[in-house]
C-alpha cells in the first residue's frame, strides 16, 4: 500500500496525531521497520484481553496475532464475544457506557488504550463495514467522499472516488449515476459502497462484522471475491456466522466459543480439517452451536 513508504509515514503521524512513539514498544509509524526495527508480520496483537459490560465478562483472556495482509475470520456461536473482540480493535466499544476493557491490544507497536491514542485517529487507519449496510443519505460520490472532506483531503477527489469504487468493484455499476442517492443501490451494491467509503481513507485494517449476513447468495459471492482481493492491500478481519465462508476466504480462524473464550487459533485449513481441540471440532462438525 501507498502508506508503506517513509514521506507517507510522515504524512500520517502529522495529519492523524495518534501518538507519540513510545520508546518500550515504539509507535504506529515504526509498524514497517523504520527507526531501525524489523517488519512485523503480525499488525494486531492482544494479550490477555478481558472485556466487561456491567458484571458481565464477553471476552476471557483472549491472546491472539493477526497477520499482515491476510484474511482472519472470527467464527463461533451467537454471543461468545466474536464482535466484541473485532470492537475493541479500534476501540468502537468506548462508545458502550457499561464497557471495560482490561489487558494490551497492539495495532503495530502502539497499545491502541493508552491514554495517548486518538480513538478518532485509530479508526482512520482501522477502517469497519458492519452486519447492514449503512449508506449516508447523499450521493454515491458524496458517500465515498465523505471522509476525505473531513480530513481536508480535497485535492484530486474525483480520482479518489473512482479509486475507491474500483477497489470496492463498483465502479462499472455506479460511473454514470455518481449524483443519484446511494440509498437507490441494491444491498449489496450499498454494501460495496461501505467498502468504497471505508477504503478511501487508505486505512492499513478493514474489519468486517458479518459484512454478507443480510444479502442474497449472489450478492454475498461478489463481497466474497472482494474480501480476497483487498487482502493483497489490506489486513482483513471478519466475523462471520458462516463456517462454509470463513472455510472458502479466510487464511487464519479464530474460534471463539460460549463464555468469551478464544478456544483456537491456527491456519483456516488445521482448523476445519484437524483442530486440535475436541470442542473446536464438534462445532465445526455441527454437534453444538
């Protein structure tokens, strides 16, 4: 991606003002092995993540990585915390009242929940698409647009615009009626133009909260085919109630089950072929859940 030279670096830490490097971990902008260090494969990590709402625990000690520009599915029954986790990536469980976030969550070499981290700033570059999709009611250009103006990133729009809704496989659907409501599109053309608007800001993560669950097999194929390509630019995180789909996209799967617990964590292939833990395999095989 565009950011993984050293002027854009620069660019980021100015305009987003996420934090200042840390000298025990370092800060976002070393994530690419500048200032001396080596690459990291692993873009997000957390170390015994506890989250609460209330007196409730929705996450136990949950210690994972998830790889660079790869596609890591969530999977496991209703209420076992999978959204939760994905929320706290770029922190949009401080926006829940009732919510306590206990333990580290890296996104490169920055723990996301020092005091120091801009939440606004963090979501810039951890970019979400949820279960629905959620068009603005604007125009098409006006959606994907949207977050550039707010960043004051005005200069050469139309090229971004187009750029987004080809990267979001829109584009040939949409040239000709860019002024018309997004609110028009079918639901799956919408949910591409959450894509769109959500890569437009040149995020490094996109996470994805069951982004297909309420479209059509075929619109549901295209989002498919979509997730694979954008994982050669960007990390992809998805949650899915679909084990046939984490099966046919994802390159790593998490398998949360009741409680909040992260059970197993390996290759997508170990995982639906030989987990290792018995649990994992009776849910995968349908004997609960």
């Amino acid at each position: 991606m565009s950011q993984n030279n050293s002027s854009t670096t620069a660019e980021h830490r100015e305009s987003d003002q996420l934090i200042t490097t840390d000298p025990g971990r370092g800060g976002l902008d070393d994530r690419d092995g500048h200032g001396g260090r080596q690459p990291r494969e692993c873009v997000i990590e957390s170390k015994d993540l506890d989250v609460f709402y209330g007196d409730t625990q929705a996450l136990q000690s949950v210690s994972l990585e998830i790889p660079k520009n790869r596609v890591t599915a969530m999977i496991g029954p209703s209420g076992c915390g999978k959204s939760t986790f994905l929320r706290c990536i770029n922190r949009m469980n401080d926006l829940v009242d009732v919510a306590r976030i206990d333990g580290d969550l890296y996104f490169g070499e920055t723990n996301v929940y020092e005091s120091d981290v801009d939440p606004v700033a963090l979501r810039r570059r951890i970019g979400m698409v949820f279960q629905h999709p959620n068009p603005f009611p604007k125009s098409i250009y006006d959606n994907v647009a949207y977050g550039l103006r707010i960043q004051g990133k005005t200069e050469s729009l139309d090229e971004a615009v187009e750029r987004s809704l080809k990267r979001a496989a829109l584009w040939d659907e949409v040239k000709d009626q860019l002024d018309a409501s997004a609110l028009n599109l079918s639901g799956g053309q919408q949910q591409r133009l959450c894509i769109a608007r959500a890569i437009a800001a040149d995020p490094q993560v996109l996470l994805m909260d069951e982004p297909a669950s309420a479209l059509d097999p075929i619109a549901t194929s295209k989002i498919e085919d979509l997730i694979e390509e954008l994982a050669q630019d960007y990390t992809v995180v998805i949650v899915t109630h679909n084990m046939q789909q984490a099966a046919r996209i994802s390159d790593k799967t998490a398998v949360f089950l009741t409680g909040g617990e992260l059970v197993e964590f390996d290759d997508t292939n170990t995982i639906f072929e030989d987990p290792e833990h018995d649990r994992v395999e009776d849910y995968i095989t349908g004997k609960f859940g």
